[in-house]
C-alpha cells in the first residue's frame, strides 16, 4: 500500500518533469514539439557520455540542459520561426527533426542499448517499505522544478511577459513585449528541460536512440489535457499517472502504458478544457 | 435525381458527353498503367519485383492519407492500424483455421469490420462539433498505439513482438502478386481521381476551406468527415489483407505510428492533394529504402528526415508541385496562353417556384422566439428575447454596438448558442440543434463579413450551397446549377452572373456579399438572416440590395431579419423595427413608431440628424 | 511649426485583392484630440493597426514625432510611447487591474505609474487586487485608458471605445479624455461611429469612407455636423 502510493507519487514526478518543458512550448505557441522526444534521448545520452568518461553522475545534469538549450535554440531559429503562421507544420516539421536527431544518436553511438548509474543508490526505509533513494530524490527534483517555473513566471518580468503572451500574444505586442524574444526563450527552456529530464529518468531503465517517443506520446496527452497551466499538468500527473500505475499493476504492464493516452483522450472529449479551469 | 423539365432535356446529351470527356482520359491512363504493370516484372529481377509489391500496396494507403488530409483536412497518423487490421485478420484466421475459401472470405469480412469498428470511434472521438484540429490529430496518433500495444499483449494468440507468419495462403507466383498490387493500386488511384474532380470531391475541399460556412449550408460535416473516414479504413484493411496473403508474415509493426507517420511523410514529399505525389513518392522511398537497408540504413533515414523537414518549411506544398510549376514556367511560352474553353461554363437552369422543395411549412409563424437569453458567466448579452415574425415580413434588429444583436443571429441559426429559451422557425422547435439542422428547418444565415469559399470559383460556392438539395454526383462534375427565382434574380441583379468563374476571393468586397447573399437564397430557406448585408456597400450597391431584399418579402414570401446599421436603409424596406438595447428588447413596432420614439433617440446620442451614429 | 506628433503620410495598405486603405494622409499636434469618423468596414480599425505595426502597408510612411516607424514590429512602436486601445480582447482578463497596468510599464517604477492615474481614475487605485475581467464594461474601459496614462504614452490610439456604454459613462470618458489632454498634453486619435460623442470631445476630425478620406475640418465648426452626418446615411 505505502510502496504502491510512493509508486503514484514518484510516478507522477517523473511523468511532471518530462512533461513541463513541453507544456511551457505548448502554452506560448500553442504547438506540440514532436522533437521533444528526441531532446529528451538525447539527455539521456549525455548522461550516459558522463559515465563513460567516469564524470560524478550529477555533473550531466547542467550538460545536458546546456545541449538541450542549444538544441533548442537552434531548432526554435530554423525549422519553428518560419513556421509560425502554420501550427500543424509547425508539429510534423519537430517530428522529423526528432527523427535526424534519432538517427544521428545511432550513427553516433549505435543501435544497442545502453546503461548508466544511479546518482544516488540504494534504499531508503519509509513506513516499513524500502524504496529507492533515486526514485523519492525524483519527487523533490519535479518540485523543485514545479516551484522554480512558477517563481519564474510570477516573479520576473519575463515571466510577466511570457504569461502575457499565453494569454493573448497580439494584445501582449501592442503593449511592448517582444513576443519573438519570449517564443525563442521558452523553446530554448522547454529544449533544456527536456534534455534534463531525460538526463534524471536514464537510471530507471536504459537508453537507446528511440527511448523518447513513449514518453513523447504520454508527455503530450498530458500536456492536452492540462492546458497551458503548471498546476493542471500536476494534477493531470498524479491523477492519469496514478491511474497508469494501478493498470499496471492489477491488469498488464502492456495495457498500463496505454493508461494514460487513452484515458486523456476520452477526458478531453468528455470535456475538452481538460483539467484546467474554465 | 430530379429531373426538372425542359432545359435539362436539352443538356442531358451534352452533360453526358462532359462526363464521357472526363473520364475517358482517366482511362487512357488507367489502361496504360495496367500495361506497365503488366510487363514490369518481366523487366526486373525477382528482388525488386518482391519490394515493388510491397511499395504498390503501401500506396494505397498512401492514397487514403491524401485523400483524407490533402482534400478534406484531416491529418492522419493512423491509417496503419486499419492497414494492420486487414493484415493480422488473414494472418489470425489462417494461422488459427487453417486456408480456405471459406476462411479467406470471414477473414477478409472480419478485417473490413475490425476497420470500420475502429473508425467509427476514432470518428466519434475525433470529428464534432468544435473539435480542434491538433486533437483530431492527435486521436488518430493514439489509436496505432493502443493496436501495436494490444497486439503485443496477445500472447501466442497474435503472435506478441514476432507476429504471426508461415500461415498458408493463397498461392500465386510472384509476377501474380505484382500484378494484383500494380491492379488494385492503379484501380484505386483512378476512382479516387474521378471522386475528387466530380462534385461530391469539390465537397470535400470546402470543408477543408471553411467547414464553418458548410455547416451553415446544411452539410452534415462531422458525419461527412465520418463517412470518407470510414471509407479510407475499407481501403486500408483491404490492402493489408492482400498485403498477409502475399507477404505470408504480419508483425506489430503494421499497426504501429512509425509506419503510420512514414505515410504522412511520403504524403508531404509528394505533394499534397495531388494523389499521384504521394503515389510516386511512397513507392520511389519504400523501394529505395529496401535497396539500402544492407548498406546505409541510418544515413538513408538520416537524409529522408531531413529532406522532411526542408520541404515542410521551404516547399510546402510539395516536391510534385513544385517540380510541375517548374515544368510549366518552362514550357509556357512554348505552349502560348490557354484558350478559353467555352465549353466549360456553368448553366443556370431558375427551378420553378413549385419546385423548390425548401422546408415544409410547419404550423405557426415562421419564427418565434420565447425568453431566449444568453450570458457568458456573468456577463448577459441577452436577456427575456420574445419576438415573433411571420412570412412576407422584413424585420429590421437595430440597437447601439454590443447591443447583442449578432448573438441574437447566432442563436436562432445555431441551436446550441443559447443559453436559454425556446426558438421555433417555421413551427419546428430547433431545440439544441447545430447548425447544419437548422438549415434544413428552414434557415438560413449571412454572415457579417463575407463568409465564402475564397478558392473556390463562383459557379463552385454556388453548387456547394445547393449540395444538401442537389446530391453531388461522386463520379461526374455537372455544369448544371438549379437555383430558385430569389438566387437567381439576386444573381442577374448584382451582375454576379457574368463572374461565375471567377475565384471568389479576388471579388470585390460588394460582390462577395452579393455572393454569399445567393448562396444563402439557394438553400431556399423560409427564413433569412442578414448580418449587415449592406456594410460597405456602395449607394448603388445598395440600392440593388434594398430592392432585392423588399423583393424577398413580396415576391418569394419570406421571413427576413436583418441586422442594420444604417437606420435609413431601414426606413425604406423595412416592415417591422425591433430596437435592441443591452441584450433587451427597447421597442418592438412599425417603422415609424421607432423612428418617432423619444426612447430611441436618446440611446442614440444623435447629432442633430435622424440618421444618428452607425 | 512643431513636429506633429504623429504624421501618416499617403499610407495605402491591402491584401492581395483589395486596397483597404488608399491615400491616407493627416497628422496629429500635441495635446490634441483628432476624431476618426467612419462606419462598419470603412478601414479604421484597419488604419490604427498599421500604425501599431499589426498590419503591412504596401506604400506611404508614419512618423512618430518626426521619427520613422513605418518598419518598426508592434512592440517597438508601443514602446516609442503609442498606446493602442483595441476594440476587443484589449485586457487581460484573468489578470489583476495592478498586473494588467504594470505589464505596460517598462521604464518606471510601478509606483510612480500608479502615481500617473490617481487624479483621473481614483476608484482604480481602490481595485488594484481585482481581476481585470469583474469588472463593468465601462470600468475595464477606463482601465485601458489608465494603462496608457501609466506608462506615459504620449499619443493613444482609441478604437470605438464608445461603444456599448451607456450615456452617462460616456461622459466620464469624454471628460477624463478631455482633462488628460489638457493636464498631460497627450495626443489622441480616436477612433468612432458615435459622431456626438466624437465631435464632443475632437478639435479636429475626418471621416474614412472605403479606406479614403473624403472629408476633415474642425469639429467645432458649425457645419461640421450637418457635413459628416451626411456620410452616415444612404
């Protein structure tokens, strides 16, 4: 019981900080990044690069938010800037970047799959139940990521602007703010958080150059079903990550990781705001 | 089909040599590539014979993906789990009961079923009223995914991760399957060529342009959308179910999104709506593909992703369209400027006023409306609306800016605007009804600012306004379009007539109206509203409008409510004034009442002339 | 001669089939208030969001106290000091009335912004923690006017902010734009069909009939009246 809540606890960590870097991109220019995916094996790898030159585990975090942010910059400045006026491109376009980008990682480092360690090992004794250090330590890094975006977006003047451009980026224009500039920051952001994310979730399984698209596909769903809210997205975390949990515990692993798609997809029929607020 | 007497007699030889003009080319080219078909594999090793089949039945569904996001809009990812369905329907079937015609026929069936089970609820889920396109999208994202993760869960069932594969099936030789691939491709791409250049395809394309204005022209789009997406699923299931009984192996992968996103990209390099692009472009790829997969496979992905992304954002229209504006710029002054053909202008054939079906007069008045009010959260903009108008009346909604007026049009066209109240148009309750419903009660709605087909011609936005009475043929274009007197004298009258094929989005700003005035006047509605039909109209624009509108009343008999600014424009045609003030009726009477009204003059802080503020 | 404060120059502005507007010339001095007269679909709203940079202009020019701003992108053009009064979606609704009016200032503190709006709109400064979408129709529009006079703009452009309001607010608005100009020396073009209300509170007008100008003068003219309302009716 205690081990199965800690599981939905964790869970919905994991599934917040893989998803608020898209739900950033998502809120400013109402696109889905397909690339998202991609940046995220791509942390993943950096992670794995500071293994193997035997680097403190830790110290792949900043690199890969850094390849993610340049990353960011780069696709935001070429592929995503021109298509403005066309969303829909906008989402195919990401989709095949993540697929040069998978493609260069297996040139790059081949097919197989591989592995990297824990930054933080062992059990920890909660209520009788061992569980993971690595897993609980998740929990605090979604928090803090939680925490640090909404201070962010409440208390700097970027954040004023960025929210203002969520909520309508033509009356944000005519007031002064350069909505160019917030667009390319919070690509370059949401990139870098995506590549973070998928630096901290290497240790839970292993790597391969197609290890992003599940988590693309349930990051998504759960970006729909949020809105362009931070708050929504935890709510829609905890509550459609905790469902996958149970499904896969009770069902099938196979149909647990169908949880989430399929149960966002009947809630926004039902009703399409989602979790947000009217 | 009706067949009204007299001019249509008369055409009838020469609309039937149209459609023999049409679809004889189509044939030349069809039989041609039967030709081709039939001698390739005689030219080519065994290898390619075996890829090239493969190649032919991918674009097939290819074609669906065209057919369903180029012409109607709707992006696809997923019609590799209808392809999968047909597939693993003969891989289950024979590798459970054996091989035989009996099996072969309930695998076929049941693959068609699975397919059509699946589309109609991703069709559910996907295409309704106000549904975004990124979820549409997005639903059919999903539903590959559920079928791979399904399949791997069969157990030994459906084969997990490997699949089913050595099952007996039919046997032919290798030329034969080629030959059966080369056959259904060619076939299928023939059809879909003719539908999408008959009438019922120009359908598709309005909905595509603005599925607002269908809507509002009585086309059924959700279930229309429903309809050609259920068609495609057939295609596909059919496709795959060849597909297992040549290749003999079917494996999760079919159903996966991977296969289903390489389509769409194939879709994008060739071109969309074209057919033929995406057509060349899957089997020049997935031929190319087989070729290097010893060699170079992540290189030759590397390339194909990126040649993507460089067409999404510098080409997008295509790489087939662009090479053929190139060839055309080439050529044009080899070739000289094209000849007008007179052969192809449309004819009007003015349905006899007997004829015109319209909508059955129910009991009552032909509209009334009882405390019909709307609020966004706290925020009312109407309030207690209870009016009644009845045939032979033209009513003009007056009232200061935000008064509510174009909300109060929304309601009586759309019934799901309001928030409350009861509105009756010709004595049928709309109830909640959306707007493709109300129209076939009989209403008919003018938007404020010209709401048309901008890429469609004239004559076309005409056709697509009398497609819910005049069922467009699938197979053939019709140059015929019956229209009632009212459309047809509104035509003639604004001079529309002589612009039949011009595109709709280089008139003037006067035309436009006039425009979208006849295609609403074609849906021979009983009841019609106009959101300021005069708005920058010219005097003599106006003029025309004014008696064409008085026309309405007298002549045709109708209920019009009209929506004006100009309060002198009101006092020549109207009947009737109901003066809106803050979402509430002020005054409701003749016109002269309401101009004399002191009330009314001092919501309009006129200056000095009676006209006031517009 | 001063330089005017805003100067529009020949300026002709379309889509591909349609010129919306043609030749249109006129300036404004400081610390005057221009009325821009038209109906439904003549161009002015069309006009306001050239000059905000929202809209290309394929010829002519718009000069901001002298300087060019014709290329500049919307949000430049709203720093050089123009505040723009759109018709719809002009507030930020779920915002509060202290973030909408601090998100216009760049270049003061926000106290001294709040500073700048206690004479003319004191019952603002009272709701500063409200959210900007509970409050009337009137309220929120005086809030826009206040979001401007906070961060210094010199020349507002108003689009139809008569519009849905009842007399009486009208009124209010008409003096507070009136001492605004007076006290603070703005500029303002505004933007209407409700000629009373414009002639009101304008020195000089114009109407935009099709995307042209076909008639100015002063609006305290006698005939001025009679001349206008004559482009209002058929």
């Amino acid at each position: 019981m205690v081990a199965q809540l800690l599981d939905v606890v964790s869970t919905a960590a994991i599934l917040y900080a893989v998803a608020a870097g898209l739900l950033l991109v998502f809120g400013v220019m109402k696109i889905i990044n397909f690339a998202h995916g991609a940046l995220l094996t791509v942390g993943s790898y950096a992670a794995v690069v500071a293994g193997q030159y035997g680097l403190n585990p830790w110290l792949a975090l900043p690199v890969a938010a850094a390849v993610g942010a340049l990353l960011g910059i780069v696709i935001e400045y070429f592929v995503v800037r021109p298509l403005y006026a066309r969303p829909l491109d906008a989402i195919l376009a990401t989709w095949g970047l993540g697929i040069v980008i998978g493609q260069l990682l297996t040139i790059s480092f081949g097919r197989g799959v591989h592995f990297s360690e824990p930054p933080l090992r062992g059990v920890v004794d909660i209520l009788a139940v061992d569980y993971s250090r690595y897993r609980l330590a998740l929990i605090g890094v979604a928090v803090v990521i939680g925490v640090g975006i909404s201070a962010l977006l409440s208390r700097t003047r970027l954040g004023l602007d960025t929210r203002a451009v969520i909520m309508n980026e033509d009356l944000a224009r005519g007031i002064g703010i350069n909505s160019g500039r917030v667009r390319f920051i919070t690509f370059a952001v949401g990139s870098s958080l995506a590549a973070a994310a998928g630096m901290l979730i290497t240790p839970l399984s292993s790597v391969d150059p197609n290890m992003g698209t599940p988590w693309l596909v349930n990051a998504f769903m759960l970006v729909l079903v949020s809105g362009s809210s931070l708050v929504s997205l935890a709510i829609a975390c905890v509550v459609l990550g905790g469902a996958q949990v149970l499904v896969s515990s009770y069902v099938s692993p196979i149909l647990g990781g169908l949880t989430i798609a399929v149960l966002a997809a009947i809630i926004l029929r039902v009703r399409p705001q989602g979790f947000a607020h009217a | 089909m009706l067949e009204p007497p007299g001019s249509e007699a008369m055409l009838s030889g020469s609309a039937l040599q149209q459609t023999r003009g049409r679809l004889l080319p189509v044939l030349a080219v069809l039989l041609t590539c039967l030709a081709v078909v039939g001698i390739a594999p005689y030219l080519l090793d065994t290898y390619s014979v075996n890829v090239l089949t493969r190649s032919l039945l991918y674009a097939c569904v290819a074609l669906t993906v065209d057919m369903l996001w180029g012409y109607m809009g709707i992006l696809t990812f997923g019609q590799s789990a209808f392809f999968a369905a047909g597939a693993y329907s003969a891989g289950l079937f024979f590798t459970h009961s054996g091989f035989g015609p009996g099996t072969a026929l309930a695998a076929l069936a049941m693959g068609i079923l699975a397919a059509i089970a699946m589309a109609v609820i991703v069709g559910w889920l996907a295409f309704w009223h106000g549904v975004s396109e990124l979820y549409a999208s997005v639903i059919t994202l999903v539903l590959p995914i559920v079928c791979t993760q399904l399949l791997y869960s069969g157990g030994a069932f459906t084969g997990s991760s490997s699949g089913l594969s050595g099952f007996e099936s039919i046997d032919l030789s290798v030329e034969a399957w080629f030959w059966t691939a080369g056959t259904l491709l060619a076939t299928l791409t023939a059809a879909a060529w003719v539908f999408v250049s008959s009438d019922a395809g120009q359908v598709l394309v309005a909905i595509r342009e603005n599925e607002q204005r269908c809507q509002y022209l009585g086309l059924d789009t959700p279930r229309l959308k429903i309809l050609l997406f259920v068609a495609c699923a057939v295609v596909c299931a059919i496709t795959g179910y060849v597909f297992a009984c040549y290749s003999m192996v079917v494996s999760p992968e079919l159903a996966g999104f991977v296969f289903g996103t390489e389509l769409v990209i194939y879709t994008v390099l060739g071109g969309r709506a074209t057919l033929i692009g995406p057509v060349l472009a899957t089997i020049a790829v997935d031929y190319e593909s087989a070729q290097l997969s010893g060699d170079y496979p992540f290189v030759w992905k590397l390339i194909l992703g990126s040649v993507f992304v460089v067409v999404i954002v510098a080409f997008p229209r295509g790489l087939l369209p662009f090479v053929g504006d190139l060839l055309r710029r080439a050529t044009a002054a080899w070739r000289g400027s094209p000849r007008a053909s007179t052969a192809d202008l449309p004819i009007i054939d003015v349905l006899d006023p007997a004829e015109a079906i319209g909508t059955s007069a129910g009991s009552g008045a032909a509209l009334r409306l009882e405390g019909v009010a709307k609020h966004f959260g706290s925020l009312k903009v109407l309030d207690g609306i209870t009016l009644t108008a009845g045939a032979g009346e033209l009513v003009s909604l007056v009232g200061p800016n935000g008064a509510g007026k174009t909300t109060l049009m929304r309601c009586i066209a759309d019934g799901l605007e309001r928030s409350s109240g009861r509105i009756e148009v010709n004595g049928h309750d709309i109830g909640r009804s959306p707007p493709e419903f109300c129209v076939r009660l009989g209403v008919g709605r003018k938007f404020q600012t010209a709401n048309v087909f901008n890429t469609l011609t004239v004559a076309e936005c005409l056709r697509i306004a009398r497609a819910r009475l005049d069922r467009p043929s699938v197979f053939s274009r019709s140059r015929l379009i019956r229209l009632p007197p009212a459309a047809y004298r509104t035509l003639v009258a604004t001079g529309l007539d002589q612009k039949l094929d011009s595109p709709a989005g280089i008139l003037s700003h006067g035309l436009k109206q006039a425009l979208e005035l006849t295609m609403v006047l074609a849906l021979e509605a009983r009841v019609i509203l106009l959101d300021e039909p005069t708005a920058g109209l010219t005097k003599e624009e106006r003029a025309v409008i004014g008696s064409i509108l008085k026309d309405l009343v007298k002549v045709d008999g109708l209920c019009v409510l009209l929506v004006e600014h100009d309060l002198d424009f009101v006092r020549q045609i109207s009947s009737r004034v109901v003066v809106l003030h803050q979402g509430k009726i002020l005054l409701d009477g003749s016109v002269d009442e309401v101009v004399e009204s002191h009330l009314v003059k001092s919501i309009y802080s006129g200056a000095g002339h009676q006209a006031g503020p517009t | 001669m001063t330089t005017p404060v805003l100067r529009v120059k020949s300026l002709d502005s379309g889509y591909a089939e349609a010129t919306v507007l043609h030749a249109v010339d006129f300036e404004l001095q400081q610390g005057e208030i221009f009325g821009l007269l038209g109906k439904n679909g003549m161009g002015k709203s069309t006009l306001l969001k050239c000059i905000m940079g929202f809209l290309p202009k394929t010829a002519g020019q718009v000069e901001l106290d002298g300087l060019d701003i014709s290329g500049l992108p919307p949000h430049l053009i709203a720093r050089a000091g123009i505040g723009y009064v759109a018709q719809e979606k002009a507030l930020f609704q779920d915002l509060t009335v202290e973030e909408n009016i601090r998100i216009g200032v760049r270049d003061r503190p926000i106290g001294v912004a709040l500073g700048e709006i206690e004479a003319s709109f004191p019952f603002l400064l009272k709701r500063l923690g409200q959210r900007a979408g509970t409050l009337s129709g009137g309220e929120q529009k005086m809030l826009l006017i206040a979001r401007s006079v906070a961060n210094g703009s010199r020349l507002l452009l108003i689009d139809e902010i008569s519009e849905g309001l009842q007399p009486t607010m009208i009124e209010r608005v008409a003096s507070i734009l009136i001492n605004l100009v007076e006290q603070k020396k703005t500029a303002v073009l505004l933007v209407e069909q409700n000629i009373a209300f414009a002639t009101q509170v304008a020195v000089r007008y114009a109407v935009l009939e099709r995307g042209e100008i076909v008639s100015r003068g002063y609006a305290n003219d006698p005939s001025a009246a009679g001349n206008i309302a004559g482009y209002f009716s058929v």
